[in-house]
C-alpha cells in the first residue's frame, strides 16, 4: 500500500478495490483491541503489587533521586554525569555489579558447590567491567582472536579462559593451545585438526569440548551435526 498517512492511504481507490486491504484494517482493530486487553491485565497485575515494585523505583538498583530530582548512583548526580561526558551515557556501579555477581553465583552454589562462572566478552567486552568481574572469580568466555587476546591483556591466566564460538581462526587455536587455555568448545572437524597439530608441535595434551547440534532453527547453525 502507498500511503504517508491515514488520510492519503484512505483516499487512494486502489486501497478500496483491494480486498487484503480490509483485511488489514480488521486486524489492526484486532489488535488494538488485543493491547487494550493485555495493558489492562497489567494493570491489574501491578495493582497487587508491593508499593515498592510501583513504577520501578531506583532502589531497585542502588539508585536515588536527589533533592533536584535527579537520579543519582553511589553519591554520583547521573544528570551532571551527563552533561559532562554526554549521551547516551551507560554507568556501571561497581559495587552494585559485584553484589550481583556474589549473589548469581551464589545461587548456583546451594546446589552445585563446585560450580564455575565464565564470563561473555561478547554480552560485555568492557575491560573495566571484564576485570572486576575476574577479581570476583569469573573465568573469561571468548569467541574470538581479539576476545583471546583481551582476556590475556587482563592478565587472565590460560587455565581461566574458556575458547567458544565457530568463528576461531587458525591463528587464534594455535595461540589457544600455545597458552593452554581451560577448555575449547569445538565446533567443526576442521577445528580438530588444527588443535590435535598444535598441541603435538607442543608435546602436550589440550583439553576439548564437543558442541553438538540438538535443535533446529537458528541455533542449527553451530555445532556438529
């Protein structure tokens, strides 16, 4: 349909002439109809809520509003932060990371008490975010040369460093192999010859993982199959 708006769409006859065109407007009263519904379910849902949970108040994340009513982290003005660094401006608290990290662990730990967190470069390749997290203990995740080479940079030990992803390059498994990282995940037979040569070059032994294809759909893609 060729239309900028409501009214050049209405007033264009081949619009009228078209049956799928009352088709779609009978699905958009449908899902108006339909959001009304939802937005109205949700109301009623927070309705039964704590006060607290009312709007999502700062608490929620160690935040304040400050008597200019700004928002404001750690005795930080967030609003002054702004306007000197500008935006958009992404703050993490480190105490508030820390918390978080001891309490995701924690709960992993009631049940399984041997249990070893990695943490995603990809998700947040943050240096300064990726060394406090380590200083916590987490071992580092990569899926990449550059990620293998940033986790080294921290000053993360091989035997902390986890190798994932189908997009390693040779280089990037030889330098793996060379610092004797913790596990690499493979992804293809290709993967297995390239490992098996570098680690015999060495005289030594590299620890694998197999990544197995046990789904369809976009996952389908990584793995053996």
């Amino acid at each position: 349909y060729g239309a900028h708006d409501l009214n050049s769409f209405f007033a264009q006859r081949r619009n009228l002439l078209d049956l799928s065109f009352y088709g779609m407007i009978r699905d958009i009263f449908r899902f108006r109809k339909e959001f009304q519904r939802l937005l109205a379910e949700e109301r009623r849902k927070r309705a039964g809520l704590p006060a607290e949970y009312d709007g999502l108040p700062p608490t929620l994340w160690g935040c304040e509003v400050t008597p200019e009513g700004h928002l404001s982290a750690q005795g930080q003005d967030l609003v002054a932060l702004a306007r000197t660094y500008g935006t958009p401006l992404h703050v993490v608290v480190r105490q508030r990371l820390e918390e978080t990290y001891r309490a995701f662990l924690s709960a992993f730990q009631q049940h399984y008490p041997r249990v070893s967190l990695g943490t995603s470069y990809k998700t947040n390749p943050l240096p300064a975010v990726l060394r406090v997290l380590h200083e916590q203990g987490s071992c580092a995740e990569v899926i990449s040369h550059f990620e293998l080479w940033l986790a080294l940079r921290l000053g993360v030990p091989g035997d902390r460093i986890i190798f994932n992803g189908p997009g390693k390059g040779v280089e990037a498994l030889r330098e793996a192999v060379a610092r004797k990282v913790r596990l690499i995940n493979i992804d293809s037979p290709h993967e297995v010859d390239v490992i098996a040569a570098a680690a015999a070059a060495r005289g030594g032994i590299q620890d694998v993982g197999i990544r197995v294809v046990t789904s369809v759909g976009w996952s389908g893609q990584f793995g053996f199959s």
